[in-house]
C-alpha cells in the first residue's frame, strides 16, 4: 500500500546543490518505497483521490527530515573498553590494548553473539532516526576473522530494515606480533574474497601508530583494482598527508581529519572527496581538536557527520547527538549539520537514492519529535525522534522491525 504523510509543520527535502528545501504544511505520497510528490498539504487533493489504496499518517505538525544516512560506524564488535574509558577520564595513561582489546574479545564471540550485539545497536541507530549506515569489519584482523564479521553484515542486512554499505577494513591496525609490510601484502591477498563477501568499500587507518601513507596507498589502489570504492581515516592523531592522499586516489570520503592542513583541504575540495567530521570521538578522546570545520569548510570540501560508532572512542549509535556535537563545538548551523548528517553521508557513501527527498529518492523519513528542527539541537538530553520510515514503512521503534 502506498502511503501519505500529512500535516508536516515542516519538511526538509535536501533538494538541491545547498540548504534544506524546506516546505511548510507540507505532505509527502510515498508510491512503491519511492517519494512520489511534496508539496503544502493543501494541495493533497490534486495529486491523491479519495479512492486510492493509500494509507495515510498524520505527523501532527512534526518536522520531517531524510532518514540519516551514518557513513562511518564499526557496528560489528564484542567485549568492552570502558577501564580504557574510565582511565581517561580520571587524566591516566591507559595501556590495556585498545584496538586490539576488542579484536580478541570479537574473535572469541561466536556468530550468534556478534549478531545479537550487531542488532541490538542498529536498532538503537533506527529509533534515532538513521536509515542507511555504512559498517566496517576491523576487528578481525585475520582473512577468516574479516570475511566472518562481513558475513555478519551481511546477515545484519537481512535482518534489520535498514539500508547497510559494507566496508573491508582489514587494515585496522597492524596485528600484535606480525610484520606490518607481510600484514600489507595479506590485506591485499584478502581484498578479492572480501568482495565476494559483499564489501563493497576498503578502508585503510593511516595514521601516527597505524598504516603510513605508502602502505596504504597500496592497499588502497588495490582495491579499487579489485572493484571496491575508497573510504581512509585520515588525519586523527596527527598530520600524515592521509587526506592528501585521499585526493590523489579520489577516496570518496576522508573521515576524522583533526589534524589537516589547509592545501590537503584545498585537495580534498577539488576532487570531490567528501570530508566526514566525527566529533563524538573528539568529544570522547578530549583533544577538543575542534578547528578541522572551518578549515575544510573554508576550502569548500562538502561535509558529512557521523557516530563513528565503536567500543572504544564513540560508542554512540545516535546521529542527532552528533548533529548536536557538530553545532555545539563545531559552531555548524543547524542547517548545514542536518545536511551533513543526510545528503553529505549519502555524498560520502556516493549514493544519490538516500539523504534527499526528491522525487525518486528512497522513501526513508526521520520525524523528529518537535515541531522546528532548532530544537534537536537546544533540547539536551531528549528523544529527538518519534518515527522512523524505511521505503515508506513505519518501523516499530520497539524491535526495530517494520510495522
């Protein structure tokens, strides 16, 4: 059955190359998980007779947004970091592991396990309105540990109505104990098992303490051979030239980027990497390493927000708390943050079927509990969603299954 949206007090359609297209007292017709027609609610007659199958759903003056599209997550992991967590609150040095602490606790966990887990926060994600999220392996870091967690993936896929981007991140860090230019060599090896099971992204950590740059332009120019697109964390911990890098391969996105430097930005910019801000990990890690927005918004690199959802620097499964982030200490308007958290994610994920609702955009809706989206952003600490849809069906918010 088709469905029609009426009452909106006001809706954000992404349309366009900039800004919100917002309607006010607007409707929405979904036609086969499609959006159909927007346009002031008073017009509802000319486009739908009172004859058709449609059902319809009353938003009660609620704000309307694209469902978030979340580009960057590592949804898939066992065991806990919070000593680590702890440790840095109280100003410690830590040393019990980090990444690789949750790479054994994952490995022990059975298939089972990691799925519970798995579901259990894309839910979460789905009742804050996110609708499509990319997921990284990473915490593998074996061949059979990696092609294991993209089983899981892909298994998540099928179970949760959520639209999933698999990501190959083999090169996490380098395993304890083994050779970081053999480990290279057997990312590579991996990459054409791990498109057959369905990754469709490589992503490489170049970083201070992980991959340099050489590495991962290997591993990276690799991958696309093997037919996968680019993603690298870039610029976290300290200036590499990873987002310099990311322009000479033409990464679709370069995710962190606390430490880039004005011409990588100006690189980013020119060939069309989009740059994918993470301040819940900023927050997390208390660097406070704030100022990357304004020098990559300065050299016109298109922005998206996202969770980085992970055990260990950001484990948050919510987009608006980072669209709240990317406001409170990045200074982004509202506007432009929500536009980060939809069509910039769907930019970076290079999707033109999600973060927008124009006409033939998948009908993916976040109705946010309010009537202006300011509110999102001001009211700390409330459920900032009420309805999630997914190709113009209401998931139960309860179970994370459509209604």
């Amino acid at each position: 059955m088709d469905l029609l949206v009426r009452r909106i007090g006001r809706l954000h359609t992404m349309a366009g190359a900039t800004g919100s297209g917002v309607v006010e007292d607007a409707a929405l017709v979904v036609r086969d998980g499609r959006v159909a027609w927007t346009g002031p609610d008073a017009q509802v007659g000319s486009v739908v007779a009172a004859s058709d199958d449609v059902a319809e759903w009353d938003a009660e003056g609620a704000v309307v947004l694209p469902g978030f599209v979340d580009a960057h997550t590592h949804l898939v992991w066992a065991g806990t970091r919070r000593e680590e967590f702890v440790a840095r609150l109280a100003g410690e040095s830590y040393d019990g592991g980090g990444i690789r602490t949750t790479v054994a606790a994952t490995r022990a966990a059975s298939d089972d396990a990691l799925m519970a887990l798995a579901t259990t926060r894309a839910r979460s994600a789905l009742r804050n309105g996110t609708t499509t999220m990319e997921i990284k392996t990473g915490y593998g870091l074996s061949v059979a540990e990696e092609l294991r967690q993209l089983d899981v993936i892909a298994a998540l896929a099928e179970r949760v109505p959520m639209r999933i981007e698999p990501t190959y991140l083999g090169a996490h860090v380098v395993p304890a104990g083994a050779d970081p230019s053999t480990y290279v060599a057997e990312v590579v090896r991996t990459l054409p098992a791990a498109v057959a099971h369905g990754a469709r992204w490589v992503d490489v950590f170049c970083d201070e303490g992980a991959f340099t740059v050489d590495q991962a332009r290997t591993i990276l120019t690799a991958g696309r051979d093997a037919g996968l697109g680019l993603r690298i964390h870039a610029e976290e911990i300290a200036h590499t030239g990873a987002a310099g890098l990311a322009a000479e391969l033409g990464c679709a996105s370069a995710d962190h980027l606390e430490h880039v430097s004005e011409p990588d930005a100006r690189a980013m910019a020119s060939a069309g990497v989009v740059a994918v801000l993470l301040p819940t990990v900023t927050l997390s890690l208390r660097t406070f390493a704030f100022g990357q927005y304004q020098v990559l918004r300065d050299a016109g690199v298109q922005l998206a927000v996202s969770t980085d959802c992970n055990p260990g620097t950001s484990w948050c499964e919510s987009m608006p708390y980072a669209i709240q982030l990317a406001c409170l200490v990045y200074g982004m308007p509202i506007g432009d943050a929500l536009r980060a958290g939809t069509r910039g994610g769907a930019a970076a994920l290079r999707r033109d079927d999600v973060g927008h609702l124009e006409l033939g955009a998948c009908a993916d809706l976040a109705v946010l509990a309010t009537d202006h989206e300011a509110d999102l952003v001001a009211h700390l600490g409330a459920p900032a969603v009420a309805a999630t849809f997914v190709a113009g069906r209401r998931v139960d918010l309860a179970d994370g299954a459509p209604s």
